[in-house]
C-alpha cells in the first residue's frame, strides 16, 4: 500500500469498527439480545478486516515516488576500505 | 499499516477493546432496571422436631415458597440463584442463617413459581435454642450477568415460631 492507502485502510478501520459497535449496542438494547449485539458485532469485525487488511487496488492509487535513477548515481554507495589506514571519509 | 501483519493485529487488538468497552456499557445498563420482586412462604407442615443424639435441635419443614422475580432479568441476565434461608438469634450466635433450599432460575419464563417442598437441607442448630424460636424466612437472590457486575438483594419475611416442645 501506499502512504495514503495506509492512511485510509487505518481510519477505515477505526471507523467501521466504532460504527458497527455502536449499531450492535442499541440493537441488542433494543430487542433485549445479548446475542444479537455480538452476532452483529462479530459480522462488523469479519467485514471490516476483509475490507480493510488485504492489500486492495483502491489502496495504491497514489504511487509512491521513489527518486529518479540519475539523481542515485550522483551518490555512489560507499565502497567498504578494503586495506590502507582506517580512515573515515565522510562520503555521501 | 504497511503490510498484511501489521493490519491484522491493529484491526484485532482495536476490535477487542471495543467488545471490552460495549460489555462494560452492557454491565452499566443493568443499573437502570427498576426492581419489584415478590415473595411469600408459608410453613405448611412441620414433619419432625427432635433433639440430635450429639445435642443439636434438628427441624423438618415443608415450605409453601411463591415468587415472582421476572422483574430481575435484563437483557445481561445470564441466570438468577436464589436460596431460602432461617435466621434467627441465639445466645451463643447473634445471627444464625441456615440455607433451608435453592435453586437456579435460567430465564424469566422460569421466575413466577409456587410450589412445595420440603427443606432441601437440613435445619440443624447449633444447640439446642430452636424450641419456641421466633425466625425470620429470607428469600436471597443474586442476579447473574453476562458480563459484569453481579446484583444480590433479598426480601425478608417475618412472623414464624417453632413448635414449643418435640415432636
């Protein structure tokens, strides 16, 4: 995912599973169910984690710009001193 | 958020701490149910009255118990128990509560009963004081939730006196 897919998948979450809670609660009030409330409560959790932990399209549709291969050779990777002095050279 | 893993748990610990919550919302509901139970126990029969060989005064009743505890139940509810219990004062005790029968009440279609029974336990004191005593029979409950807090209360009812002699 990308950053903002990660954003929505986390509100997502959070939201559908408070919402779903707080449905679950006055229903079971209401009909005096105790196992209405869960029931509605387990169904809540099994639809948000299908909806929100799999790596969906609709999550990665803000690619993530990773830097130009130009812009990496300008700053080779530091080659480790072989033999010689240990000399540390502040190398980029 | 960055991979599969890391998802599923926040999905599941965020997801359990709101069932901790709405089970704690459920507990605090049971606050705001407006009580009327009812009782009435007569002592219809007294079977034998004897002194033990050890020295204990030792009582068989057979109780008439009816009540009427629907108005306990919740939707939390997941069971009602009750017990009948004898209490009385004795020099040697000042309070003696002897458990005389119990029961459990799964649901309220269950809660409205009247029938007979004699004493499921027995009535044995401790001594020999129970010769013209004047008791009380106590209806005990404790109400059972779900989850959270359990309720107990009872009805006390007064006005029985044993036999004055053995029989």
């Amino acid at each position: 995912m990308d950053w903002q897919g990660q954003k929505l998948a986390e509100h997502l979450m959070q939201l559908l599973l408070v919402c779903f809670a707080v449905v679950a609660f006055i229903t079971g009030y209401m009909l005096g169910s105790f196992q209405m409330m869960m029931l509605i409560y387990a169904a809540g959790v099994v639809l948000t984690s299908l909806l929100t932990v799999p790596n969906w399209p609709f999550f990665n549709r803000q690619a993530l710009k990773w830097l130009d291969p130009s812009e990496a050779e300008k700053h080779p990777k530091p080659q480790p001193a072989i033999s010689g002095p240990k000399k540390k050279t502040a190398k980029k | 958020m960055h991979s599969f893993g890391y998802r599923a748990n926040a999905l599941l610990t965020f997801a359990i701490t709101i069932l901790a919550i709405m089970c704690a919302m459920a507990s605090v509901s049971d606050n705001f149910n407006s009580l009327s139970p009812t009782s009435e126990v007569q002592v219809w029969n007294i079977n034998w009255f004897r002194k033990k060989p050890d020295g204990d005064d030792e009582v068989s009743l057979t109780l008439n118990i009816s009540a009427n505890l629907e108005s306990l139940f919740t939707w939390n509810t997941k069971q009602v128990f009750v017990f009948l219990a004898a209490e009385y004062g004795t020099p040697k005790n000042a309070l003696n509560q002897v458990s005389l029968w119990d029961g459990i009440i799964p649901s309220k279609e269950h809660a409205k009963f009247s029938f007979h029974t004699t004493n499921k336990y027995r009535f044995i004191d401790q001594g020999s004081n129970l010769r013209g005593k004047n008791f009380n029979l106590t209806l005990h409950w404790h109400v059972m939730p779900k989850t959270g807090k359990m309720f107990a209360d009872k009805i006390v009812m007064s006005g029985y006196r044993m036999l004055e002699a053995y029989r």
